[in-house]
C-alpha cells in the first residue's frame, strides 16, 4: 500500500473514532439532562425557583451541546462564525429590549412609580449593571498572563486565550441574571427569554471550544471547559430569583442591571468580534435574524 493510501486509512479511522466519540458525547448529555430533570422535579422548590432553576439549565445544556462539534471538527469557517456571534448578539439585544427593560419599567410603575420614575429607576439599574460588569472586564482585563499558561508538561495557552474564555465565563453571568430574575419575579415572558438565551450559548460554547483546541489543547478538554463554561447561569439565576422573592423592588432594579450587563456585552465585546474579521455584512444580517428571531419569540411565548 502507497504512503498515500496509508494516510488516507489513517484519516478515516481517525474520523470514524471522532464521529463516534461527538455521538457518544451528546447521547452522554442527552442521559445528563434527562437525569437533571427528574432531580430538579424532585428538589420540590417554590414555583418560581424552580422555573429559574430549569431556565439557567436550558442555558447551561445549550452552551455544553455548542462545544460538541469540537470533538469532530478543528475549525469554523471563519464567515459563519462572525455570522454566528452576529445572530447571538441580535438575540441579546433583543432580550435587553423586550424581556428586560419594558417589563422593567411596568414593574416599576406597577408598584407605584409615575413613568418619569421608572425610567429613573430603570435608567439607574441599567447603567449600575453596566458599570459592574464594566469593572470586572478591567479586573478580567488586568490578570497576570504569567498565571495564565501552561507548565514544560503541557501545551502553552496563550494568555490572551485564556482571558477571553474567563471573559465568556463572566459575561454568562448576566444571562443568569437575567432569567433569575425574570422567573422570580413572575415574568409571563421568562420561559421565551430562557430559550433565547440558550440559543445564544449555542455559538459561545462553540467558540470557547474551537478557540481553546486551536490554541493546542486536546479537544476533550476543550469540549469539557466550553460545556463547563455555561455552568455559572442556574447558579446566578436561582441566586438571583431567591433575591426578587425577597423584596418587591428589586424586580425592576435587577431586571435594569441584567439588561445594563448584557447591553455592554453586545456592544463591547460581541459586536466588535463580530466584525472584526471583515465579514461586516454576514454579522449584521446574522444580528438582524436574531433579533427579529428573539423578538417573535418573546411575543409568541408571553
């Protein structure tokens, strides 16, 4: 057999072995999410901590189901990807919009703030959100790349990899936020948001993964640290659902500060990566379809 061919067979196998582990990994995630059901059933929470519990698990499902191609595939064209943070940033906008800030101002008004009050109040919340979120960045931003890579034994991340998957991690906190509280507070439209923003973690677990196994990591590792990544959204969306519960005018407030966080997410981050390749078209009509995508959603499902 020709050195040609005995690559050939080489790479089929390889691919047949990639094939069947991407499989077996999202038969793995299917088994996981049903046995996550039953025990969320079975924690017997209140009604609305338990609909921000199954709402941050959406999310977290959406995210690990997004880094599964990773364990096939080594690279994303890089025009659908661009196109794919174009479309999660249109969702997000759209969720600050409509499931965020208009629900945030009837909340206000609702428990007895004139419209120039809630728009105070909802402006407030909005631009606290922002600056929290704006601050971790500088502290995200200001890490020693030293700690950042890897030791003689193990391949090298560069720091700057590393810094944006501790960036995607903390950027996930607001969408748990956002359900939190919009469960906690009763939203009608809460489950729409919920599905939404798991749409949006399908591209960002995606992109973890593939950035993290193209920097050298092997791609298990990768598809584990993109899956884990979406973790922190039911964590910070029970928290933050248990807070509502707590007192009345934190409803309007947290929906303000979610909506202030994820609205610098797109704008700062999203956005910008979107089109920094030059794909400019691809990612605004990527954006386009997700915000219209989101915006049917939340008035079909509310």
């Amino acid at each position: 057999m020709s050195l040609a061919g005995m690559r050939s067979e080489v790479m089929s196998v390889s691919s047949v072995r990639l094939f069947r582990l991407a499989m077996g990994t999202l038969l793995l995630l299917a088994g996981t999410a049903l046995l996550l059901a039953r025990g969320i059933a079975w924690l017997d929470l209140e009604p609305r901590m338990l609909r921000a519990l199954e709402g941050g698990a959406l999310c977290a499902l959406g995210t690990a189901l997004g880094a599964v191609p990773v364990l096939v595939i080594r690279n994303m064209p890089v025009a659908l990807a661009d196109t794919l943070l174009g479309f999660g940033a249109g969702v997000m906008l759209a969720a600050t919009a409509f499931s965020l800030i208009i629900p945030g101002l009837n909340a206000a008004q609702a428990i007895g703030f004139s419209q120039w009050g809630a728009g105070g109040l909802i402006s407030f919340g909005l631009m606290f959100g922002a600056l929290c979120l704006f601050l971790v960045d500088l502290k995200v931003s200001g890490a020693s790349p030293e700690a950042l890579v890897g030791s003689e034994n193990q391949p090298v991340i560069a720091a700057r990899i590393w810094l944006f998957v501790i960036a995607i991690i903390a950027h996930n906190i607001p969408e748990g936020m956002a359900i939190g509280v919009s469960a906690g507070g009763g939203m009608p439209d809460a489950d729409s948001l919920a599905m939404g923003i798991a749409l949006q973690d399908v591209p960002e677990g995606l992109v973890i993964a593939l950035v993290l196994a193209g920097a050298g990591m092997p791609r298990f590792n990768a598809f584990l640290i993109g899956a884990a990544s979406g973790l922190v959204e039911p964590l910070a969306a029970v928290v933050c659902a248990w807070l509502v519960n707590v007192a009345e005018l934190l409803l309007p407030l947290g929906l303000a500060c979610a909506a202030g966080a994820m609205l610098l997410v797109v704008t700062q981050e999203i956005i910008p990566e979107s089109r920094s390749n030059g794909h400019h078209r691809l990612a605004s009509l990527g954006l386009c379809i997700g915000f219209c995508l989101m915006m049917v959603m939340d008035t079909a499902m509310s």
